[in-house]
C-alpha cells in the first residue's frame, strides 16, 4: 500500500510541475508584444514584417526582446544603437526586404481645434482628410498621433486635453476607413514646449496666447512602406 501511495504521490507531482511550466511559459509569451511562433521565434508577414499583438505600443516594443529588430524607426535611437561597440567581422548581406519608413507631420492644434477646445474644426478635418488620402497609397505600419498643449491651465487639466485632442483625431482617421488598432495615440499636455524658456513671458493674455501658439500642436507620424 505504501509502495502505492508514494507511486500515486509523484504522478500528483509530475503533473503539478508540468502545469506549473506550461503557465510559466504562458506568461511569458503574454508579457511579449510580438506574435511567437512554434520555434520561439518573432512571426513575419511575407513583407517581412513583425506582426505585433493587441499589448504593442512604442514603450512596450522597446522592453520587448526583439523591439529593435521589428520596430527600430519608432524607438529611442540609444535604445537600439548602444554608444560604443566593438568591431565585427564582415557579415553576410541580408536578404533584400522592404523597410517601413516614417514620415512626421506636425499640425497646429489651432488648425484642427478652437483654443481650448478638442472638437475638430472643418479646417482640421480638410488636413486629415489629406492625410488619410496620403495613407491609401502605402502598407501602413502605424499611425501616430501625440497631442501637446501650451503652459496655460492646470498640468492635470492640459494633460486630458492633449490625450482629447489626440484622441479626436484617432476617431476621425478611423472614420475614414484607417484600422483602429493602427493608430496610437498619446498626450504630452504641457511636458514638451517648443517654445524656449522666456520666450513668452507675462501673464495670459492674447499676446502670449499668440506667442505659445507653437506649443499648442499635434504631432503625426506615419510608418509603412511603398
């Protein structure tokens, strides 16, 4: 009987071991952004391409194992090229692809919205209209749209009009016809002024409105190929 038991006892084990590896192994492959293949390995498109799962952002791609590999355009450039490297022996020429490549737009806010405001204008509209129309002619990769607000109002209050902002423009894309899942959006409220430090002091007034103007923007990126 106790031959049996202990028999019984490390089956019990062995298979609490083994659920225990395949959950491990499940987190892990959910901690990435990239599709895994069978051979542990990031899955391509025939372009080339990494498909990415619904976890991908810029910021995650650049913690994930394989972010500089499928997404080094949209990455911190010391990200993906470390300072100083050694020197390495001649390697073989790749194999010919096509590589995604970006192109950054940046539009006044005022242009797309009223001051103060996250309701598209018609003017705003005209711009995007162009921009979706631009997109019909590539494989588009991503699309993304990152909102900034000038120094007037609350940090809190200039960071939910940036993400607006954004976001306003994510809905118009996706209404004509652009993939949700392709467009990332993102608000800096007033953490990224273009303006320098003194440039417009005093306080608010049309002038200096007129003067942050510049800060007052959305900045659109688009990735894909030919």
């Amino acid at each position: 009987m106790n031959k049996i038991a202990k028999h019984s006892l490390m089956a019990v084990l062995a298979a609490t071991l083994g659920f225990g590896a395949a959950v491990a192994q499940a987190q892990t492959a959910a901690n990435r952004v990239y599709v895994i293949d069978a051979r542990n390995e990031v899955a391509t498109s025939g372009f080339g391409l990494c498909w990415r799962t619904g976890y991908w952002t810029p910021a995650a791609a650049a913690n994930d194992p394989a972010g500089c590999t499928c997404d080094k355009d949209l990455l911190p450039k010391e990200k993906c090229e470390p300072a100083a490297a050694p020197a390495a022996a001649p390697a073989a020429a790749p194999a010919a692809g096509v590589k995604p490549t970006g192109e950054k737009i940046t539009l006044s806010a005022d242009a797309l919205f009223d001051f103060d405001k996250a309701t598209l204008r018609p003017e705003g509209k005209a711009k995007l209209d162009e921009l979706a129309d631009k997109v019909k002619s590539i494989k588009l990769e991503v699309i993304i749209a990152v909102g900034h607000a000038d120094r007037f109002g609350s940090d809190a209050y200039n960071q939910k009009l940036s993400e607006k902002r954004a976001a306003a423009v994510k809905e118009y894309l996706v209404g004509k016809g652009i993939e949700a899942n392709r467009v990332y959006t993102e608000g800096k409220g007033e953490k990224q002024p273009v303006t320098k430090p003194g440039q417009c002091k005093g306080p608010k007034s049309k002038k200096v409105i007129e003067c942050l103007q510049p800060d007052r923007r959305v900045e659109i990126e688009v990735i894909g190929t030919k």
